[in-house]
C-alpha cells in the first residue's frame, strides 16, 4: 500500500471534518500571498488532532489559526504572528527544498506513531508533505525542527 494513499488523505480529511476550507483553495483567495499548514494527528489519541493555518498577505498583518478537532466546537483560535516569523518560516522551508520534498520514507502503515501533514500553496501552487516526527531525519528532521522552533503554535496539544 502507498504511503501516499494511505495517510495523505486520512490527514486532509482532519480539515475537512472541521469545515475547513483547503490550503490551495485558501491561496486562490485574492490578496493571499502564501498559505502554510500544519494538520498535526497524534495516533494515540491524547490530544485532539489539529491543524494550523498561516497567511499570508499582500497588504496587513499575516494571520495564524489553529482548530482542534473535537474542541471549542471547531472554533479557530488566533494567534499573534509577526511578518518576520513567517518570512523565517518560509526561509527554513525554502533551505530544506520543501517545495520538492516527498512524503517521509518509512512511515508505518498502521498508527503508530504522531504524523504531521505540512503544506504550502500559493496561487495555483500546493504541495504537501507528511512526515512522522518521532523518526524523521536529515531534511525532514530539519523540517521537524522548522515548525517546532519557527511555528510552535501549531504542534500545541489540548488534552482530551
């Protein structure tokens, strides 16, 4: 069974049991520079899964949302963000070739350990990654350590 096939869409479907709008449709949106998001799903179930939106903008302050699945009535809670912190984000992206990047090799079949779905869109751009950050290595640990350090708001856990 392909990586692909079976956690990609088991990720995506996170967003979309929320009502979330798709990170590349969000990007279509006029005056959205960039969109980056991290769905973050813990296999054991001892947090509610999660997914983060940043965006950015042509004009005025980017903006950062998180919505827990099973929380706050899937209501989005915001986040202060400053211009500098994205732009650092999407640096530490852009040195990792996330743009090119493939899922993480290795990933387990069954749930055994925490996945993130990270993607980046912009205009009629969208590219995804899914990675398991207990095991990731080389440019996907740096990728690991990109949101940890650079968007920590995203991999928060709310307890169940």
């Amino acid at each position: 069974m392909s990586v692909l096939r079976s956690h990609a869409p088991a990720l995506r479907s996170i967003g979309d049991h929320m009502g979330l709008e798709s990170a590349a449709a969000i990007a279509k949106h006029p005056g959205v520079v960039a969109v980056y998001r991290i769905t973050v799903h813990y296999f054991d179930g001892r947090a509610h899964d999660s997914v983060t939106t940043l965006k950015r903008m042509t004009t005025g302050e980017p903006s950062l949302e998180t919505v827990y699945l099973r929380a706050f009535q899937h209501k989005a809670l915001t986040h202060p963000i400053t211009l500098e912190r994205v732009e650092a984000f999407a640096v530490a992206l852009s040195e990792v070739k996330f743009d090119r990047m493939g899922d993480q090799a290795n990933l387990p079949e069954y749930a055994s350990t925490d996945l993130w779905f990270i993607e980046r869109a912009a205009g009629m751009f969208s590219h995804g990654v899914v990675i398991a950050p207990a095991t990731a290595e080389g440019d996907y640990g740096r990728l690991v350590n990109a949101v940890k350090n650079g968007l920590p708001e995203a991999i928060k856990q709310v307890g169940m």
